[in-house]
C-alpha cells in the first residue's frame, strides 16, 4: 500500500477533536465507511495497548481489525498498529497510522498518516503490492 | 476459495514480479508462458517458478495444450482478498466524512 495522508479540517478545537477520534463512543459513531456496523470492538485509542474492530457489512460480510496503541500525546497526535485478519482470524501485513491535530486560528486540522511498517525493502513491496492490486482489483471486478 | 490459502495468495503477490505478471494477466486475459518470458526482463526459469508459486496460492491457473501452458488468473481468488478488506484511503476518507458530520451537528 502507498502510504496514505489525508487531511481534513474541523471547527472544534484541538481538545475535542483529539475526544472525537481516541474516544470509543466517539469513534464508533464514525469509523468506516457507511452502512458498516462495528457489532465487535475494544476501540479505545485514548491509551496505550490492545484495539480491535470487527465491522459488518450489510451482506453480513466481516472485516476484523487490529493493532496496539503505541503512541498518545493529548491533543497533538495518536499513533497506533493497524493489521486486517482474515477469516480464521490470521492477522496480515502491519502498517501502522498516526492522527495529528494541528491547533488552528478557528478549529482544528486533523491529519491521518497510513504508512507501511518498516523501512525494509520487502515490506515496502509487499504494502505496495496489495495496494496497487487492490485498487486494481476494484476496477476490474465490479 | 480455501480461506486458509488467503494468507498464501497474500504472499504470493507480495512480490514485484509476481505482481506484475498477475496485473498483466488481469489486463491481458490468458497468456502463453513465453509470452510472459518475453517482456518481464528476468530469466525463463525465474518465470517457471513464480508462475508455480503463483499457482500453487491458488492466484492463476494452467491450461495446457500439446506442449504449451497458458496462464489466466482466477477471479474467485482475487475477488476474495478483495472482499476480505477494504481499501485505506476509501476507509479514511469515508469514516472523516461521517466525523465532519458528527461535528457539525454538534456545534449547531
């Protein structure tokens, strides 16, 4: 996978920003795309440790996710291990993402970070690989 | 498809090779394996062997007629790493879509 920075901007200030995306009660009125429910879930991102999410299509399909916080410095940033299983629960490549809140005039700007984990080689073709055939995959599929 | 060969289809494409003989016989249809020899720029027998770990994950099949082979990938493997996760930028950009609206209503 590319790595992935997405930047969006809020008229909330750095503080409940920082609440909307670390929170689990806050978090799971957003995380994923829509029409997905997260049934399954420890997605508590306001300390370090364990997370995961298990969200449910409307045709019933599962995508189970997971990762460690590694990283929190309230308001500014987050960072945490992101890996999808597959469905006998066998976790796949790691990559790893990063929330950073930049204080602004009026509200705050958030920017996700997606990257691949580790600066080998190997993994770097091995993220670029399943992205690149998966966005393929999208268009060649449907 | 075998779930259990998901984690195998995975690693099989994990490499630039082999990807880009598997995009090209996505884009192409079946192709003969000279065919492959010809363009990928790497030796005969290095071909032979990722078309074999490619098809031993279950990526591509063989088709053979007299002493020819064919490859063409199968659709069934890759629609299921395709179902199995969701694309990082569309997870994103969807999930900021729906905390955007979530704060706006709050502030109203």
């Amino acid at each position: 996978m590319s790595d992935i920075r997405l930047e969006r901007s809020f008229g909330v200030s750095p503080e409940r920003l920082f609440a909307a995306v670390t929170s689990q009660a806050d978090l799971l009125q957003w995380w994923g795309p829509e029409g997905l429910h997260v049934p399954e879930h420890a997605l508590d991102l306001s300390q370090t440790g364990p997370w995961y999410s298990v969200m449910v299509n409307e045709e019933g399909q599962r995508f189970k996710v997971s990762g460690q916080v590694t990283s929190i410095d309230p308001p500014k940033s987050v960072g945490f291990t992101w890996a999808w299983h597959d469905d006998e629960d066998t976790r796949g490549p790691e990559s790893h993402v990063t929330f950073s809140i930049v204080a602004m005039e009026e509200g705050a700007r958030l920017i996700v970070d997606h990257r691949a984990l580790g600066d080998d080689e190997v993994a770097q073709n091995h993220e670029m690989g399943w992205g690149s055939s998966l966005n393929k995959l999208e268009t060649l599929i449907k | 498809m075998d779930m259990t060969s998901l984690a195998e289809t995975f690693s099989a494409l994990a490499d630039e090779n082999r990807l880009a003989m598997v995009e090209r016989l996505m884009t192409e249809g079946e192709l003969p394996a000279g065919a492959l020899v010809q363009d990928a720029g790497i030796s005969g027998p290095a071909i032979s062997r990722h078309l074999r770990v490619l098809r031993e994950a279950g990526v591509i099949s063989q088709r053979a007629e007299g002493t020819k082979r064919f490859y063409s990938v199968r659709r069934d493997a890759l629609k299921a790493i395709s179902n199995w996760t969701i694309d990082h930028r569309y997870f994103w950009e969807s999930g900021l879509d729906r905390l955007e609206t979530m704060l706006a209503e709050e502030s109203e």
